[in-house]
C-alpha cells in the first residue's frame, strides 16, 4: 500500500469542469392536449361569450374590471403549468383561484379582445402549452346568501392594481349611496382583503350586488359554537399497535381518572397495574378511558398522512401546540398541517408561529373562545383575545409561579402575537 493511501484525510482538488452554471427552466413546456383550430376557436367563443355577458356592466361602470372563472384540466394544476403567457396583464391575468384548477381572471373589454386574439394567433411553444392546459372560459357569478338576520358579509374582489381597486371600491360606494348608505362598515381582516358589514333592508339592494362586478360574495356571518368531539374511525386496533411491555424495564404509574378500560381489554389489560371500579359493568362506556389509556401506552405524532385521510367539515380547526403553523417550505408555499387540514376540508386553521408558553396560551384560547360564542369572526375572535392579552400584560395583571416567587409577565409578543389564522376569516 502507497504511503499515500494511508492518509486518513484527502485534498481532492477541484476541476475547472466541477463548475459550471446549471440549465434554469426546467425544459420545453408540456403539452396536454392537441390544440388544433377546432381548439382554439372553442375556447375563442368563450371568451367572447364573458364578454358579451358583461356588456351592460361595463357600460354602467366602465373603469371596473369584472371577474372571469377559467378551468385548467386536473392533470395541469400544478404551479409551474399555469398559463401566465396566455393570461398575462395585456389579456385578462389571474387575480386569485377558487376550488382545484380554477382560476380567477380579471377582465376587460380589450383584455378580453386581446385574450381572444391571442388564443387564435399565438403560435409560440410556450402559448401552446398554456393553452393546452385550459378547459373554459365563464363569466364569474357571484354568491348570493341572503342571512336571516339579514346582516351580510359582503367581499369585494381586489384586483392586484391600484387603479382598478380603487374604481370597484369607489364604484360599490357610489352604488350604496343610491340605496341610502353612505358610511358602510368596513372589515379590516387583512391585507388584501375587502370585506364589509350590511343590513340587506331592501331586496333592490341584494340584487344590485349581486350583479355588481366587482362582489366576490354575499353572505351570513358564520356562526360557532362549541361542539361535541368525534373520532374519525380509520381501522381496528391490532396487537402489533400495542406491544407487550418489556420485562425488566420499568415504566412509570399514571392514575386515569376517566371512564376505564374493559377488564377483558386484549390490548391494554398487560400494562394495566391496578383498576378501582365505581360504575357496574353493564353501565360502563369504556370508550373515551380506552382512548387516553391508549395514548399513554403507545402514544405517537400525529403525521401529514392521518391528516390527509380524514374528511372534515370543521369551520375551523385550533392547532394549540408548538410551531404548528411551520413546515417545509416548497414551490406550493408552506407544506405542513395547515394544508393537509385545508386538504381534509377545514375552513380555517389556527396555528402557531413558534414554540408557545403553556400559561399564557392557557389564558388566551378562553378569550378567543369567549369572542367565537359572541358571533365574533374567527379573524375576530383572534383579534380580540390577543389585543386583550397585550393590554394585561401592560398593566402587569398576568402572573406565572417561579422558583423566584409570581413574577408578572412582560408584554413581549412571545406571549400574545403567536396564532395566526389561515383560511377563510
């Protein structure tokens, strides 16, 4: 063996061809389907349907642009596939998407035209492929709720341009002032975001803003309350769930103080040490002792898979642990629990930002609850609870137990700003 090979470090010096400037694109774009002229002039008379269904909305405001609804095929959903060539700020460009694989597109009388013009005559690979990708063209309608109390949530559509942002809000107050309402309460859920309190007294009125282009919704307030816990059953337990405990280990004692076990529980009779039985047999529902008992045993993470697989109808999901609102960071945003409870069909989603203090989370969600009982909006409701633990904290009315003694908590935004709420507000 060379003296050299014998070295337990190596210098391997680099070569000019180790570096070089990698291929940025990704390739040719894919194309879905042929688009042929058959093609291109089905999609061409949509757009020029939307058109001509907002003819009379134009006319009456002419600086608002309306809202078109464009559907992308299921296989072409993907981030990197959208049309942005074809649906670019010279056409009609997206503005926001509702449901899987549609897009909402912000529309004029010459974007429209252009649009149209476009898809006979761009024969470019790349306007190809984004063309490929879409299945329709519709004029967007908005929804229309009347709530019984006729207290309405009305949402207007931002547009991502100053100029027509600005003539659909002046455009809906101008509309107001003809029915009477000249100071509309507005919503300030967040950036972005249009959202206004009305009484719908007048019919003339829910029809006005519901061919109003630039209304996105109208709408109840939602409602909460607190509901009864469910499980969602995924299969039987199997002994390879619960392994036998290991001899010679010791494991420690935990008192449950709940419905019980069953005495001829197969799974969770080994590691029970004892069993004290106030309640006859016959009248025992050992479910919700079996569950705690059972997380005890062989408690695990609860993993983006489970997530998945349920099929919820929650308005809003609470997520109160630590970091709950991190994950990874791909090309869709933010993997983590809120998409999969998005995913499992949940409206909101509360989370956490970092790693939240036990007793000051203790003292919020009550509050936040509190609000939610009170009609308030989840965005609300956040709102609220938090503003009230800051003004605590500045007045030195929070306390937590040391070794030093009660020390009463400063107003750091570790112990109030940590929820955020993603979703609908």
């Amino acid at each position: 063996m060379s003296e050299g090979s014998k070295l337990p470090l190596k210098v391997v010096p680099p070569l000019e061809r180790d570096f070089y400037r990698p291929h940025v694109g990704g390739g040719a774009k894919k194309i879905f389907t042929p688009v042929d002229a058959d093609f291109r002039a089905m999609l061409s008379s949509q757009v020029i349907e939307v058109r001509d269904h907002f003819v009379a909305a134009f006319k009456a405001f002419p600086a608002v642009p309306a809202v078109a609804r464009a559907k992308v095929r299921s296989d072409a959903v993907a981030k990197s596939h959208r049309p942005l060539k074809v649906l670019s700020t010279k056409t009609c460009p997206i503005i926001g998407a509702e449901g899987l694989g549609e897009l909402l597109l912000s529309v004029t009388p010459r974007g429209l035209e252009n649009l149209a013009r476009a898809i006979e005559t761009d024969k470019t690979q790349v306007g190809i492929a984004n063309l490929s990708t879409l299945e329709s063209f519709e004029a967007y309608q908005p929804s229309v709720e009347m709530p019984a109390d006729r207290i309405a949530k009305v949402k207007l559509f931002r547009h991502n341009n100053p100029d027509f942002d600005a003539a659909v809000e002046e455009s809906f107050y101008q509309m107001l002032r003809g029915f009477g309402i000249r100071e509309p309460r507005e919503l300030r859920y967040g950036r972005g975001l249009k959202i206004y309190k009305l009484e719908l007294r007048q019919p003339e009125l829910v029809q006005a803003l519901s061919i109003y282009m630039g209304t996105q919704s109208v709408g109840p307030f939602p409602m909460y309350q607190p509901v009864r816990s469910a499980a969602v059953p995924v299969r039987s337990a199997v002994p390879e769930d619960f392994p036998l405990p290991e001899a010679g280990t010791d494991y420690p004692l935990i008192g449950v103080v709940d419905s019980g076990t069953a005495v001829g529980d197969p799974l969770l009779s080994p590691w029970r040490h004892a069993r004290e039985v106030y309640v006859p047999e016959a009248d025992q529902d050992n479910s919700h002792g079996s569950f705690v008992s059972g997380l005890i045993v062989h408690s695990r993470s609860l993993t983006l898979d489970d997530i998945y697989a349920l099929h919820l109808h929650a308005r809003l999901v609470v997520l109160s642990a630590c970091s709950t609102g991190l994950g990874e960071i791909s090309g869709d945003g933010v993997a983590g629990l809120s998409r999969a409870f998005f995913y499992a069909g949940s409206a909101s989603v509360l989370t956490t930002l970092w790693d939240i203090a036990d007793r000051p989370t203790a003292m919020m969600l009550p509050r936040f609850y509190s609000a939610l009982q009170h009609n308030q909006t989840p965005s609300e409701a956040l709102r609220t609870a938090q503003l009230s633990m800051l003004n605590d904290l500045r007045r030195s009315r929070l306390h937590i137990e040391t070794l030093r003694g009660t020390v009463a908590l400063p107003p750091s935004p570790v112990y109030w700003a940590g929820f955020t709420l993603s979703g609908e507000p």
